[in-house]
C-alpha cells in the first residue's frame, strides 16, 4: 500500500470514534478544545489536557484530597519525563527516584513531542482518574483521538507511529512506579476502612455516622517525592478547653460567629467560604484540583513555555502529594475536633456550619488540625512564589459562571493574599478553628521550600 493510502486509512480509523461517540455524547468532548490561548503549541495542548483533567477532577468520587494530590504527582511526572530528553536545562527523574526506570533506548530517534505528550496523558489520566462515570473515561479516549486526528497529518507514518510508542511507553512506566508504593494502592481501594476506630479522648475527633468515617487515616505511610511527614516539622495545637473564657474557647466561638453572620448577611466571608470550598464530589473541583486550575490560569496569563509550564506542574504535583501525606499524618496523630461538635455542646445546639447544605454531614470526614486547604494553598503558594513572583495582578476564574454557590471571580494582587484568602475561607464556612488554618499555612510553605531546592536540572 503506498504511504498516502496508509495514512489516509489510518486518518479514517482515527476518526471513526469520534463520530460514532459524538453521535451519542452530544459531542461533550469538544468542551476541551479550546481557541489558541498561548503561543508555544505543546503548551497549548498541556492546557487543553489540563481542562479535562478538572472536569475529571470534579466528578471522581472517593479520591479526595489525598488520593487526587497523588494522582497529580504522577500524571505530572510522565508528562515531564516524556518530553524531558529535548528540555536543555533539565533532566529525567529516574536518577532521582527510587524504583521510576526509564530506558531512553526505547525512544526512536525522531518522534513528535505533542503526538507523545497526547499520549501519554491518555494513559495515565485513564489510570490515575479512577471511579469516574463511564462516560468520562470515554471522553479521554475521545479527546486522545480528536487531537491525534490533527497532529498526524504534519508528521509521516513512522514518526507518529513512534511518537505513540514512546507516550504509552513512559506512561507505563510511571504507572509501575505508582505501583511499588504498596501502602498507597492498598488504601485507594479502601479509603475508609472499617478496621480504623478514632482514639477516644477529651477534645478528640470522631465520627457519628457511617458516611462519616475515618478518611484515609494510614495516608502517613504513602510515598512522598521530596519530603516525608518524618522530615517536616510538627507544631501541637492548644490545649482542649471548656471554659468559656479560654483561648480554645474564644477560636470555637470565632467560627460560629464568623459562619453564622455570613449566612445571616450573605456577606463576602459567604461568598469566600464557598468560593474556595471545593468539598463537594460532583459540584466542584477538589482542593488540590484548584491549585491546578490556578496554575493553569497563571500559565495562560504569562504565556508560557512548555518546558516551565512541564516544570511547574511538575513540582506542583510533588508538593500537593507530599502536603497530603504530612498533613494527614498530623490530622490523625493529634485528633483535634470540628468546630461543629464543640459549638453545639457548649454554645448553641441549633448550629450548623455553611457547608451543611451542600453535603448530607457537617464537615469533613477526617480530624481538624491542621487544615489541609490551608496545606494545599500554601504548599502550592510556594510554588507559585517561587515561579511568578509574589506580587501578581490576577483574577481567579476557576468557578465563573456557576450558579450553585456563590462562584464570582476573586482578584490578588500577590500570591500570598490569595493562599491566606483560601486557608481562612474555612472558618466562615464553620469547618476549622483559626489554629487548623494558621498551622495548615506554615506547613504548605515548608513543604514548599522543600519543593523549589528541588534540583532538575542538569548536574
């Protein structure tokens, strides 16, 4: 068969797919392919995968935060090592990382950076974005397709045939490494476990439901990339108090009042506490997922390159992961109390906190201290920093248009204003004392320090 023929046949059966999907999906897929909106192209087509990837986010039921914050490393990291082999200053991380093996032999000497990228996404988007509706899973294969159905015809057969090669065969790999970890695999499948009872203690958190239990309390022991939970640092909480006039008991009242007057006022802690949210599985993003449409967002705005968009993203993932798993192992080692169960007892019984009508329990289904969202902004704020600068003029867009919660864009003019902005949301939403949030902060930065000394670079 002549080669004008072959790659119009395999045009053809590219595409088929997608007409036979969109025929019956109202053509759902093409919500991700969006107009130019940078000027590298394989930077464009990491947005693009990155669109998806929150729409994923906001429908995958079981994984947040801590399961999410994982994947996120992962997809990251082969995303990375597919394309670091033609990034100048940066090198793979299988030098780095314990057990990651990439053999560079099974890479042909030409291949297509965006027909590998594309691939690989799909592979690993596929894998780590579990317990999503069967429609979403479709929806990777169909954009997986869609973009293909493009980048095939400006290379020739061999290269796109080696170009996919080389996309499926990092994705694999990095999905062996995931893998190895045996303490994460096990708990994703188990995420709240039965044989998990809460220590019972004065002040101490637990559970009065099924829907309500423990939420991976083992996250302790899964893989961290650059710092561990035995590396970082521990400050305790205050000590639980009854006395109305303690400092435990003035934070308690703080969050009653706080949350009780914005529902009440409809004021703008309302407005913040439900803008920066993000608990609800298939209203909103998850807490780490934010940070990746932050991220996105800042790298449309500054019109970046793939190399520092590939980077960035890289030691996002790293920090997320790692925040989860050294907050989740202060959460379960301190066992500090909601606000809600302290406030009803000791202060108004009527309570309920302004997450409550989202959701069918008052909070979260793990310990208070120290709050992860607070983690996450910050340990993702350190990023940033380290990235863009502190002081920044941006709009954030992540929830624009939604009309279940009150979703208008926020303006910062820095960095730092948007994560305390995003820690202390908490408190008017009536789920976390001050202390949770200000430790949360402290830790998230420390991760993040950790993070930027990260050297990719060429030694």
């Amino acid at each position: 068969m002549k080669t004008s023929n072959l790659k119009w046949l395999l045009l053809v059966l590219l595409a088929l797919p997608i007409f036979e999907s969109c025929s019956t999906d109202d053509n759902q897929v093409n919500t991700y392919i969006n107009e130019t909106v940078v000027t590298d192209e394989t930077t464009q087509l990491i947005v693009e995968w990155n669109e998806l990837w929150l729409e994923l986010d906001r429908y995958t039921y079981g994984m947040r935060p801590n399961a999410t914050a994982r994947s996120l490393a992962y997809i990251n990291l082969a995303a990375y090592e597919t394309v670091v082999d033609d990034m100048v200053d940066f090198t793979s991380n299988a030098s780095r990382l314990q057990n990651l093996t990439i053999d560079n032999s099974q890479r042909a000497n030409t291949i297509d950076l965006n027909i590998a990228l594309n691939t690989c996404y799909a592979v690993v988007m596929d894998y780590f974005m579990y317990n999503i509706p069967i429609e979403m899973n479709n929806e990777i294969d169909q954009f997986k397709v869609t973009k293909e159905n493009v980048l095939f015809q400006n290379v020739t057969n061999q290269v796109f045939i080696d170009s996919r090669q080389w996309g499926n065969y990092v994705a694999e790999q990095v999905i062996a490494y995931s893998q190895t970890d045996l303490q994460a695999e096990s708990q994703i499948l188990d995420p709240q476990p039965l044989s998990y009872e809460p220590p019972i203690g004065a002040g101490y958190w637990t559970y009065s439901a099924d829907q309500e239990r423990a939420l991976f309390p083992y996250w302790q022991s899964v893989r961290t990339f650059v710092i561990s939970s035995d590396d970082t640092s521990t400050i305790a909480p205050m000590d639980y108090n009854e006395d109305s006039n303690s400092d435990y008991f003035a934070q308690m009242n703080e969050v009653y009042i706080t949350n009780n007057a914005a529902k009440l006022e409809n004021n703008e802690d309302l407005w913040v506490a439900e803008y920066w949210s993000d608990d609800v599985e298939g209203l909103m993003m998850s807490p780490p997922g934010r940070q990746i449409s932050i991220a996105k967002q800042l790298i449309v705005q500054n019109d970046f390159n793939h190399e520092t968009s590939l980077v960035l993203l890289l030691k996002l993932g790293f920090a997320l992961n790692d925040a989860a798993v050294s907050t989740w192992a202060d959460k379960y080692n301190y066992m500090v109390m909601r606000p809600h169960v302290y406030i009803q007892e000791f202060i108004d019984p009527e309570f309920e906190t302004n997450l409550y009508k989202f959701i069918n329990w008052p909070n979260p289904s793990f310990p208070g201290y120290p709050s992860g969202h607070s983690c996450f902004a910050s340990a993702a704020g350190g990023i940033f920093i380290d990235t863009f600068g502190n002081t920044i003029d941006f709009t954030e867009r992540a929830h624009e248009g939604r009309t279940e919660f009150s979703s208008a864009p926020r303006h910062f003019n820095s960095i730092s204003e948007m994560v305390e902005e995003a820690a202390f949301s908490r408190i008017p939403l009536g789920v976390h004392m001050r202390i949770d949030c200000t430790e949360g902060m402290r830790l998230g930065y420390e991760i993040s320090e950790a993070v930027n000394d990260f050297d990719l670079s060429v030694n």
